[in-house]
C-alpha cells in the first residue's frame, strides 16, 4: 500500500508523524514524507520539499500587516484558533499544488496528514482516497483543522481541485493523554518514538548527575526567543542543580555561564529525559508531550499560540508549573526540581501513556481504510 505523509514545513509538526510513519514502513507499505527539505535529517528518512518556495517569515510579517488586531492575542497565546486560520490557511493555500504535484507520483492509497497540514486533506480529498488526521498536540486536532480549511486562501484553493466542503477524516489518532486534555474523539497513540531530535547525547547526560539536572529547551522556531533561557540562566547560581542548556543560545554562552551551567547542542531528548529530573521549556507541544512520556515535572512558559494552552494544561493536571518568562527565579526552579507533588501527578500520567498503543499496534486499523 503507497501511503502519503504530509505536515507543514516545521520540525514540530514533522516530528509527531514520524513514528507513524516508520511504523507503517516497517510494516511493509511504502511511505512517502512532505514536509520542509530542511527536516530531511530530522526525520531519519527522505522527506520530499513541499515548502521550498516558502518563506515564513515574510508570510507571517505579511500577515501581520493584514491582521493587526490579531498579533497581540496571538502572541500572548489568547487568540484560539482566531489566528490559526490566517496564518496556516494561507501556509497550506501555497503549499497544496506542491502536495498534489506529489500525490500525482506517488498515487496514495492513503493520506496522513496533521492538523495544520490542512493540503493533505484537500489532496486526499481530491483524490477519493481516506485522509488520516494524527493530533500530535494538547490542542484538539479537529478544531485546528476547521479554522484552517476555513481561511479565504485555503478555501479558494481548495475550490481549485473540486473541494467545497472538506469531508472529515476517515479516522483520528490523538497522542494527548486525556488525564490531561479531556475525551477526545479517534484512536489513541502513544506519542514519542521519533529518531528526530538530532544530534547525539554526550555520555555523562545519559547517566545520574549526582545532584538534580534541570534540563531547559527553547523552541526549533527560528526567531521564537529564549527569553526565558535567560531568566533560568540568571537564576542559575543560587540553585544547587545541574543544569543544562539544549541547544545552548550563541549569546548566552559567549557572554558567560554561571559554574552549574552546561551547555550541549542538538540532542535526542527522549534519551536523556530519563536522567533528568525535570525540565523547563517554551511549551511546544512536542516537548510537553515527551516530558509527560517521561514522568518529568516541567515548568512551562505561557507564551504564544498554543503555548499558554498548553502549559496551562500542566499546571491543572499538577504536574508542572505554568509560568511567564518573567515569574521565573530560583524559587520556581527548586519547586519544579523537588515538589514531590509534581512528581507524583507526572508520574500518573506516563503511566497513561505506557498504556496507549504504539504507531505499530494501531496502523492496521488505518491500513483498513482502504481494503
């Protein structure tokens, strides 16, 4: 069976399908991956460029210009799905010609797509073959879906390939636990497994510290900020911890870091989250998933668009801390390192998701689709 994966051209919406996909190549279906030439290396496998033409940053300058009221929200992380449309509507309206140009190659049985890859589903659609929507997020995939086929460039470009109505998907696979989240229509999966964090582990992070290790990571987006790297950085000296900055930022460390303070580059986080004893992080939702995966207690910076979402999530689950850039000192660092009841409520939840089912127990039922 040919399968077509596609996600938007950024490594955190590449990086959930990726298990799936290896998953289903295992298994002996031929998979093809569409995503940003840039993640090539991030996936462990050849991904096709679809977004070689785009430039984000002059599209999201671009879309500020014409959405003024929705920059404030959107970066306080209130906006909803209000600034999800605008922005990933007119991402996919410039990507579904590339995604169909492909699709005409490889002739897909069945399509996988994320939810702001909002182009597989047209694509699918166009075709008559089932579209698969995987949420590898807190936020719920379905909503994200709709406010994106909805935008006026998506819907237009839609129209182009014969789609009025985008039909829903033949099946949903959410990897949120729903401890965390809530009932969630579809098919659970166990998030995490992806060779693509990058890089390799230096050997003393894949054993015990001696003292507690806070890890501290900031987003793969280019441009997103670190300020709250700096406030941990600031922190760093009075606190008895080991920590460690993941993809250390240039600045910091040529200006000086406190003695406890390491720096590493790219490294695969789900190795080395096992010794650690907590994390703080800018809220993606790839991280925030795989620390719950390992049973971390994190402290998670509300921040832009599903950030405050998510880190909100944690904090009513108890198991993290959600926090402004600017709330973050020592204290909150010994909390997260030591509150036993952040440890115990994260704990919970990695027992959730042990439970879930792999990628590999679950793709039979989306091979089925198409039987």
């Amino acid at each position: 069976m040919r399968v077509l994966v596609v996600a938007a051209p950024l490594t955190g919406h590449l990086l959930p399908l990726v298990p799936l996909a290896a998953a289903l190549r295992a298994q002996g279906h031929e998979v093809t991956v569409a995503s940003g030439g840039d993640l090539r290396s991030v996936a462990g496998f050849p991904v096709h460029d679809i977004g070689s033409r785009l430039r984000l940053r002059l599209l999201g300058l671009t879309l500020a210009a014409k959405h003024p009221r929705l920059v404030g929200p959107e970066m306080r992380g209130t906006a909803g799905t209000a600034g999800v449309g605008p922005i990933f509507g007119a991402i996919n309206a410039r990507l579904v010609d590339e995604v169909a140009a492909l699709a005409a190659v490889v002739r897909p049985d069945l399509v996988i797509h994320e939810p702001l890859a909002v182009s597989g589903a047209v694509v699918a659609a166009a075709r008559e073959v089932p579209a698969v929507l995987v949420a590898g997020m807190l936020w719920n995939g379905p909503e994200l879906v709709a406010a994106t086929a909805a935008d006026r460039a998506m819907t237009a470009a839609a129209a182009r390939f014969g789609i009025g109505n985008l039909p829903p998907p033949a099946e949903i696979v959410t990897t949120a636990p729903r401890s965390v989240v809530g009932p969630r229509d579809g098919l659970l999966m166990r998030p995490g497994g992806a060779a693509g964090d990058g890089g390799s582990a230096p050997e003393w992070l894949l054993r015990p510290a001696g003292r507690p290790r806070l890890l501290v990571s900031h987003s793969t987006v280019t441009g997103a900020g670190f300020a709250h790297v700096r406030r941990v950085v600031a922190a760093a000296g009075v606190v008895d911890a080991e920590i460690v900055l993941v993809r250390a930022p240039a600045k910091l460390v040529k200006a000086g870091l406190p003695a406890n303070v390491r720096p590493v580059g790219w490294i695969p986080m789900e190795q080395v989250l096992p010794h650690a004893d907590a994390i703080v992080h800018h809220g993606g939702a790839g991280t925030t998933l795989a620390a719950l995966a390992a049973g971390m207690p994190q402290l998670v910076v509300v921040g832009a668009a599903d950030r405050r979402y998510n880190a909100r999530h944690i904090a009513a689950r108890g198991a993290g801390l959600a926090m402004t850039p600017g709330e973050i000192d020592a204290d909150a660092l010994r909390t997260v390192l030591t509150a036993a009841p952040l440890r115990v409520a994260a704990g919970e939840v990695a027992a959730e998701i042990a439970a879930m089912p792999l990628p590999a127990e679950i793709a039979p039922a989306l091979t089925a689709l198409v039987l």
